[in-house]
C-alpha cells in the first residue's frame, strides 16, 4: 500500500537541502552533488544549486559559501552570477586554501557525513510502490467529458487550471487553484511538486472525467510519474501528455523504456504533438486515439487559463 498522505503532503525541498547545508564545519567544504546524494539522489544537484542561490529568508543560520562544485570550483554566492569573491574570502577566513577559483585538496577539506532524513530516496520508494497499483486498462474514448490540467509558475507560486470539456469539444467547466510551493524541479520528482496545486483543483465531482495532465505517466524512470501519481493517489482516470521526454529513446512513434512501450506520440487538434503515457484507468492506444481525434485540445486551453491567472495576480 501507498502513503496517500505522504503522495499529497506539502514537501518542502529547501528546508531539507538548508539542514543539510547547515552541518558543514568551519574550514570544511561540500559540494551539490553531495547534498543531492544525502537527500537520496544525485539528479537533485542542480536543484541544489537553486535552492542555495534562492533569494529567500532562511529558517537558522546557513553557510552557503561552503557548498562548491565537485571539481573544486568555489561558484557563485548569494546569486546567479555574483558574490565569488565574497565567497572565496569567506572561504580563506575559515582556512580553506584556494588557488585560481579552486579549493586545494578538495578530498582533505571535503565534508559529506550529513545527518538527516533521505527525503527524495523515500519519494523514489513510494513510486516504485505507487507503479505497482497502476492500471492501464479502460477505454479513454467512453469519457464524456475530459480535463486538461497544466500549471504556472511565477517562482515558487504555482498558478494550477483545469478545463473540462465534452467529447465534442464543449467548454463545460474551468477550475483554478493557487498553492506555494517549496520543490523545485527535481527530474523524476515533479509528482511532489505539483500534486498539491492539482490535487486543489478537485471538487468531488471528478469521477466521470479523464484527467490529461501535462506530464509523464509510466514513462519515467520508476513508471510511476506524476499523472499515476493523480490518479492512482486520488482513483481517478488519468493519462501523461507531456511535450518533452524524461527517460527512455524513440523508435518511430513508440517511446521505449527498457525494450518496453511506455509512451506514444500524438498529435492534437491544435497541431501539438504529445508523449503520452497510461495514468490511471486508461490504456495508451485509446488515449492515443482521443488527443488525435478531439475537436479541442482541453491541455492548450488549461494552459492558457494558467498563464491567465498568474498574469492578473
């Protein structure tokens, strides 16, 4: 069994990546990669490197100018492009030596005994539990009416919209949720990001929709992206359509993932092609058939209603 409220919680990346950050020694350094790798996965340290540059009142006292790159470069501090030679002062007052941009004996001066919970390798379990609850059966085209969800972002406010439409293509509901949300963008992880901005948007009346949600399905590394996510999470029919690949290679139409099918492209009323993968309660040949076949692309417009409501914030 899956931790539904674990799937649905409010995750806050920055605090996790901050606690860490806040245990390297003085004249001692550590690197991104390391801090991704005590969260659980090395893929996060780009996110990292966000996380430590974001312009954000931090909870405790952390020593960012400790964090570097792998090869011993000492970066930038308190931004994209600024501060490095605030930092390599900062640095060289707590002894670190340094020579040209670099730390000197890195592996001598390099801290990465981190203390503290594995948050994303406990996302990646759930997942793998959450893939095995994954249907790919039923028949997209028995929906009468379909939802397009996609979302917004400016910073960290998420600005998430549905549109439902009917078979033929009729507007019949528009829905919009706000949510702050404290997870970047962590490949493979974004089911944790937006799950709370989309999980606002349902009513209790969503039981006879398919929900086409701009992102992955089974195509993902642990086959189990955030369109599962919502839909296994909430027991609603679900599909991924997303516009970019995440894993796996093309052959022809078929988006392989370990010598299996996992998407399919598709092309919509609206002349957008799309990855699309299984969800939930639906199989990927007739979701294939319904973005291909539909009057409306409902995706193109939650998009536009998204890009709407943050514009007149």
């Amino acid at each position: 069994m899956i931790d539904r409220e674990f799937h649905l919680r409010h995750h806050d990346l920055y605090t996790s990546v901050f606690e860490m950050a806040a245990q390297i020694p003085k004249g001692r350094v550590s690197t991104y990669g390391a801090i991704a790798r005590a969260l659980g996965d090395v893929v996060a340290s780009r996110a990292v490197g966000q996380i430590m540059s974001a312009d954000r009142e931090r909870p405790f006292p952390v020593p960012c100018h400790r964090v570097i790159y792998s090869d011993g470069r000492t970066g930038w501090y308190t931004g994209m492009g600024k501060g490095e030679e605030r930092k390599r002062e900062l640095l060289r007052s707590e002894g670190v030596p340094i020579v040209n941009g670099k730390v000197q004996n890195l592996k001598k001066v390099l801290f990465d005994d981190f203390q503290g919970e594995p948050i994303l390798a406990l996302m990646a379990d759930e997942q793998r539990r959450l893939a095995f609850m994954v249907s790919g059966e039923g028949d997209a085209l028995s929906f009468e009416r379909i939802a397009g969800l996609d979302i917004s972002y400016h910073g960290d406010e998420a600005f998430a919209a549905m549109v439902v439409v009917s078979s033929d293509g009729e507007v019949q509901e528009e829905r919009t949720a706000r949510c702050h949300v404290d997870f970047p963008y962590v490949p493979g992880y974004l089911g944790f990001r937006e799950m709370p901005p989309y999980s606002a948007l349902l009513n209790g009346n969503d039981e006879g929709i398919l929900h086409l949600i701009d992102g992955h399905g089974v195509a993902h590394p642990r086959r189990a992206g955030l369109a599962c996510q919502f839909g296994v999470v909430h027991g609603l029919a679900s599909a991924g359509v997303a516009k970019t690949i995440l894993t796996g290679v093309m052959k022809g139409d078929s988006l392989m993932l370990n010598g299996e099918e996992a998407g399919r492209l598709a092309k919509a009323a609206s002349g957008r092609t799309y990855f699309v993968s299984v969800g939930h309660r639906a199989s990927l040949d007739s979701v294939c058939r319904l973005v291909s076949s539909m009057p409306e692309d409902p995706l193109i417009l939650a998009h536009r209603l998204a890009n709407r409501m943050r514009r007149e914030d």
